[in-house]
C-alpha cells in the first residue's frame, strides 16, 4: 500500500500548482526549456548551459506555469538526434515544437524556450526567447548583460522579463521576495546546485547537495531536493534532518516541501505531524495528492471518519488516481473487516 510521494530532482517542479505563486487569472502554458547555448564556447562554463534552462524552469513553475521536467527532455532530444546545449535554428526548433504536440503521451508543451549565454573576462550576457509553437510564432530575445557574480540576479530579471512578455501575472509582492531570495545565495552555492540537480547518478546528486549546503548552509532547494533523494531511498531520519536544514521554504516548491516534510513524518511513525505539515502544503496549494496524503496521516491516527474526507476531497480534484480508491476500500475494510468493499 505504500507509494512514495517523491518526484526525483527537477521531476517534482510538474508537481508545483500554479495557485502556488500566480496571481488568479495568470494565463497558464506548458514549456520545453532548451538548455542554453554556450556561445563563448569554454567547456568550463557548460554547466551554465543546463543550469541556466533549470533555474529558468524553476521560475517560470513558480509562475503558475508547466515545464517539461530534463529526463523527458533528454529523451525528446536523443530522440530527435539533437545534443544538449546545441545551436538550434528557428525552422528545426518548430519542427521539434510540432513533434512534442504530435505525442500521444506526456506533457503537451506550447511553447519553446531557446536560451543563450556569452561570457567575456567576467562579464556575461543571457539572452532567451519564447516560441508559441501553436502559432508558430517567435516573441522578441530578452537579454540581461552584468558581471559574473551577478548570474542569479540576471537570470531573475530574465526570467521577469520573459513572464511579463507573456502576459504572465506574478502576485503581488513576489518581485520583491525573488529579489532577496537571489541576493542571498552565493554564486559558488549555486553552481553546485546547478550540477547536482543535472547529475544522473543519485549518490553523486546527493553529495553536491550536501556540498551545496555547506557553501550556503540553509540553502532551502538543496535541502529540499536532498530529502527527496533520501525520501525515495526511505531514509527517513536522514531525509528529516536535511529538510530540517532549509532556513525557509524552498521557491518554487513551498507546497511539495511540506507534502515531504509529511511523508518523511509518516516513514517515521509520527502522523501528529505528517497532518500538521500536510495541512500546511494545502494552505499553499490545494492538490489531490495534499489531500491523499492527509488522509494518510489523519488513518494513520485512527481518524477514519476524517481520512474518508480527505480522500474524497481528492477523488473530486482527481479521478484518474487509483491509490485514492485503494486507499478508501483499504480504510472500510478495516472499519467494516466482515463488509464487502
């Protein structure tokens, strides 16, 4: 009966509701980030490339928007003999837009973001642009051009740039707390952020996000994404303690962070919590599997009466979810054991 409710890495961004940060009323589109171009062409600067399509990612979910998480991306682009980080021209970027839409399954993106980066003796330049591929249209680059060690504070203001080229509404207040939450991490925090949530291989991910951690300790997205590491794993007093690190919640994955938090606090026998925590992912962002997982924690208590409500609440923002079922036949057996569910 036990499902993780851990997405590994950049996967856990599709589950960030747009309530979660978009104004009501923000219009809502589905993106496939490529990685950037490495113009100026020094190896030493290509994890700029991923990290800089990963941070925008970040950014645009925060938005309300969806993204197309790297794994699916890694696969469209093998797929269609395109190597990371490659120039891309107009014409082969639309073909590859009509292919994503043509899929029978996964995230039916409609736009496409090209992204490209120069850097020259400390000054750097990123530029994007946006393509509505429904309409087969590009909207102007946006570019930002600072020094080095200002990489984050440009790639918020790109990344501001581009949502209000799309007409995306950002709720208010929200400038200002992107504003500290990048004037607060350090350039060198951030590069092994960038190449730990790009490395495939969980134990290495594991170790830059611990690493990460000790350069910016009480990074808030590399506690959150090393708990879901060690969440999946069902490591629980470990995964509780890294979460545990994190001096706030981690943007863009406020609600999931707590949805963790209570997962964790179920692995460890304690529901008390596992409540408290889901109830706070569901003041953030309500979501079927916040209410899935409350119901959890409220069975896990003795609380039928109040897990069967929660998993109702569930089954109407969810349908397609056959855990939610599951669960509610497994909560009236063990309410009724001579019942037939």
């Amino acid at each position: 009966m036990r499902r993780s409710f851990v997405l590994l890495g950049a996967a856990a961004w599709l589950m960030v509701p747009a309530s979660a940060s978009a104004a009501p009323g923000a219009s809502a589109h589905a993106y496939l980030i490529m990685p950037f171009e490495n113009t100026a062409e020094d190896p030493a600067l290509d994890w700029l490339s991923a990290g800089l399509a990963h941070s925008l990612g970040e950014y645009l979910l925060g938005f309300g928007q969806q993204v197309m998480d790297p794994e699916e991306r890694t696969v469209l682009l093998e797929g269609s003999g395109i190597p990371p980080g490659a120039p891309l021209a107009l014409a082969s970027a639309l073909e590859l837009g009509r292919r994503t839409l043509a899929r029978p399954t996964g995230l039916r993106v409609d736009r496409l973001v090209l992204g490209r980066f120069n850097v020259d003796q400390g000054d750097i330049t990123v530029a994007a642009r946006t393509i509505d591929l429904k309409r087969e249209k590009a909207r102007p680059w946006q570019s930002r051009s600072g020094r080095l060690k200002d990489l984050l504070q440009l790639g918020r203001d790109l990344a501001l740039a581009m949502a209000r080229d799309e007409k995306i509404a950002i709720a208010d207040g929200r400038e200002e707390f992107l504003r500290k939450h990048t004037e607060d991490v350090p350039l060198l925090a951030f590069e092994t952020y960038c190449r730990a949530v790009c490395e495939s291989d969980s134990k290495e991910r594991l170790r830059l996000l611990r690493k990460a951690l000790q350069q910016y300790p009480g990074f808030p997205k590399a506690a959150y994404q090393a708990g879901a590491l060690l969440a999946r794993e069902e490591r629980w007093v470990d995964a509780a303690a890294v979460l545990g690190k994190a001096s706030s919640d981690p943007f863009p994955y406020e609600s999931d962070y707590h949805l963790l938090i209570a997962q964790v606090a179920l692995g460890r026998k304690d529901p008390q919590t596992a409540i408290a925590e889901a109830r706070r992912a569901l003041a953030i962002a309500e979501s079927a599997r916040g209410h899935l997982l409350l119901g959890r924690a409220l069975q896990a208590s003795g609380d039928s009466p109040a897990a069967l409500a929660e998993l109702e609440k569930a089954r109407s923002a969810d349908l397609t979810d056959a855990e939610i079922e599951e669960l509610r036949r497994t909560i009236e057996r063990v309410k009724n054991p001579r019942s037939t569910p």
